[in-house]
C-alpha cells in the first residue's frame, strides 16, 4: 500500500508544471494525461531518494560518470594509463593525405542533417576545398592522440527500462 502511494505521488510530482494543481489530477483521474517520461526520483546507496530532477541527474553523473583519479583505478585502467603514454607510431603509419580526405568527405549523406556544431556535409566538403591544409593538420589529433579540449564533449541521454517505475539507478 505505501509502495503504490509513494509510485502515485512521483508520478504526480512529475507531471504538474507548476500551475493549478488540481487541474493535473482531474486529466490524471479522466485518463487524459499519461504518465511522464521525465525523471523523478532514484533511491541512493544509502536508501534515501533524491529529490528533484536536478539531484536525480547529478546522482546519474556520478553513478554513469565516477571521477578519473588513478588511486581508485583497477587493474584495467592501470594499463590502459601505462598504455597510452606509449608512441603510436607504428612502421605502417602514413600521413593523411588530401585525397583521402576529400575522398571520406564525399562520402557522407549529404541530406543527412548536421550534428551539434551544426555542419552540413556539404559546408565540410567547401571548407576543405578552402582550406585543405587546415584540414590536414587536423587530422593529425588522431595520430598524436591529442584532442582539443572543446571536441570532448559528451550527451548523457538516460534510457529508462521498459514502462515500469524504476528507481535503481543501475537500471538506466
């Protein structure tokens, strides 16, 4: 019984907008609003459950996300650290050329709609016939394994399981 009242509540918390309450439980009770694929609440380590969408993301950030720090790091990510101080050069590394490049470019959809920084197919094939040395060069991240600090970014897009409430944050 507490467990369903606890289930209604979360669904009503997450869908009233913040205007007439009642009016969200009158389209509740005449099945005119369905539940909410938003985030309610997540049930910590410590059995407690947080308490708003803010703090059911940063709870998703440091489950999905923990902090980079080598003292916690396991016998995997030891390697991997030792591993990517190592050169990547290898006798079969060939600088990127021109050609291959145009080449990958002009393979791309060009009815495909552009990502986040917004660039179409077509506005990379016109830069690079611009600036192709530019282009070049840059190719070169991959091959020093040295990213600008404004290409790591990252989506975190939270996928609930199946239709069923869920609060374990493992779930996700």
């Amino acid at each position: 019984m507490l467990e369903a009242k606890l289930k209604s509540w979360k669904m009503f918390c997450t869908i009233n907008d913040g205007v007439n309450p009642w009016n969200v439980v009158y389209k509740i009770a005449s099945g005119i609003i369905r539940t909410s694929t938003r985030l309610t609440t997540l049930e910590k380590e410590d059995g407690t459950y947080t308490t708003d969408t803010r703090s059911t993301i940063m709870h998703m950030l440091e489950h999905f996300v923990p902090d980079d720090r080598e003292d916690s790091d396991s016998k995997l990510h030891r390697k991997i650290r030792k591993e990517i101080q190592e050169p990547t050069d290898t006798a079969d590394d060939k600088a990127f050329t021109k050609e291959e490049i145009i080449a990958n470019l002009k393979k791309f959809n060009l009815k495909k709609a552009p990502g986040e920084d917004g660039l179409t197919s077509d506005i990379l094939i016109r830069a690079f016939q611009v600036f192709p040395l530019f282009f070049t060069q840059i190719y070169m991240c991959l091959k020093e394994g040295c990213f600008p600090k404004q290409w790591k970014h990252l989506v975190i897009i939270p996928i609930k399981p199946g239709k069923e409430e869920c609060s374990d944050v493992s779930k996700y």
